[in-house]
C-alpha cells in the first residue's frame, strides 16, 4: 500500500514537472526576463536579482536562454517523434497486417537504413544538408520511425493471428476496415507507452547533435546548445553548463515516472478483470 502512494506521489509530481515544462515552451515569450540573445552582463556572472541563473560565456541572461531553448527543445522532439510514429507505426501495422512482399520490402528498407550507427549516419546526412529546423526534424523522424516500425510491425503481427481478426478476413472484410477496427484500437496502448520512452530519446540525441554542432544552429538555442557553449565553465568551477543537463535529467525522470505509473495501473486493471 506504501509503496503505490509512492508511485502515485510520483506519477503526480513528474506530470506536474512535464506540464511545467510544457507551459514555459508554450508562454517563452512571456516569461523570458530578455530576449535570446540580448548581452545583459560580463562572463559568468553569478545569480543575482536581475539574472537569476547567473550569465552565461557571452554574458547572455542563462534564465532567458534555458527558457527559448526549452521550447525549441520541446518543439524539435515532439515534431520528430509524431512524425516518426506517424510515418514508422503506419508502415509497421501495414506490414504486419498484409505480409508478404509489403512486409518484405518495407523491413528489407528498414534493415538497411538500421544497419548503420544511428547518430553517425545522422552526422553524415546533416553535414551534407542545408542547416534548418524542417531538415533536422525530418532526419530525426526518419531514423527514430525504423525503431517504431519494429515495434508496431511486431504488435500488428500478433493481432493479425488473433481469431477474431481471421474472422474477420473471412467475413470478406477490407484490410483498411481490419485496420480501423482490429488492429488499431489494440495497439494504441502499447504504442502511447512507446511514445514517451521515444520522446526521451529525441531529446537526449537532439541534445548530442547540438553538442556535436549540428543540431540548433545560432541565433537558435536548445539544452544541448547550452551545454556545448558552456562547458568550458566546468574547468574554472561555473556551474552555467550543468544546468541545462539537469533540466534533461529531470525530463527523462518525470516521463519514466509517468510511463511506469502507466504500466503499473494497466497491470492492476488487468489483474482485475481477469
């Protein structure tokens, strides 16, 4: 009993941290105390009343620039995640509903691209392609959907084997009706709890790339930004650059928290009914 108020308090803490996060990408032009790149102080000047985080290498207000960049941070990964579960879980169920050569040539494609070290390929395509937020997205999207390609392509095949889904086949159903009606409502679940694990891992490889230098290009910032600018901090004892960080830190530890309440409730309802 303990130990489910634990996970309540929680679950409830790190939704309250996410819709915090969430509200400041949305209201960053309200709540910035200065604008992105406005110069408000000398080097790494300490927190005081008029720069609560301190300043950062350039002596830009590290508040203000922790705020932008939350809500290209937020941008980035959630576009890139949508459009990878839009364009890796249609082409998974597709393939795991209708087999054959489909499954063949889609899996075939997605081998290929998966064969490679994620991050280095993205390294490649990026140096190669214009600097801009509708590129890095799309290259985001397209490496992350051959994980949920996999994923939805398995759940969509157990489905498919179900006997109310062959049922179905023999009652002369259309495969987009078998979709709609079968398969679909029966990998959502699933698929939502995979959402949040891979929204994790966006932020996390946006963040490298940006570290690396191609990710958010100036006058843009995101938490990875800050933390390759800043880093020369650590040597003289700034702690400027772990901020950032910790903000990453405490993203991936609310968005587990949540996920495990998830599958911990799913778990006693199934428990329940059975």
């Amino acid at each position: 009993m303990t130990g489910r108020i634990v996970q309540s308090l929680s679950v409830w803490g790190s939704v309250i941290v996410l819709t915090g996060l969430v509200v400041i990408a949305v209201l960053a032009p309200l709540l910035a105390p200065y604008e992105i790149n406005d110069v408000v102080g000398g080097v790494w000047d300490p927190a005081s009343r008029a720069v609560w985080l301190g300043t950062d290498v350039l002596g830009r207000d590290l508040l203000s620039r922790l705020i932008w960049g939350t809500r290209v941070t937020l941008f980035v990964a959630v576009s890139a995640t949508v459009l990878a579960f839009l364009i890796g879980g249609s082409a998974g169920i597709a393939a795991g509903l209708l087999g054959g050569w489909v499954d063949a040539a889609i899996s075939a494609a997605v081998n290929l691209i998966m064969s490679a070290p994620t991050l280095i390929l993205a390294l490649i395509v990026l140096s190669v392609m214009p600097n801009g937020l509708v590129v890095l997205i799309l290259v985001m999207a397209l490496l992350d959907a051959t994980r949920v390609y996999r994923i939805s392509r398995s759940l969509a095949q157990g489905i498919a084997a179900m006997d109310y889904v062959e049922a179905a086949w023999l009652r002369g159903e259309r495969w987009w009706w078998i979709l709609l009606h079968e398969i679909f409502p029966n990998v959502v679940s699933p698929l939502l709890a995979e959402f949040g694990l891979r929204l994790v891992f966006a932020v996390l490889f946006l963040s490298t790339l940006s570290f690396l230098g191609l990710g958010i290009q100036p006058p843009e910032t995101d938490w990875g930004s800050l933390l390759r600018e800043n880093k020369d901090g650590i040597i003289f004892g700034e702690w400027s650059a772990l901020i950032s960080g910790a903000v990453i830190v405490v993203l991936s530890l609310s968005v587990t928290a949540v996920l495990d309440g998830f599958q911990a409730r799913s778990l006693r309802r199934g428990g329940q009914r059975s």
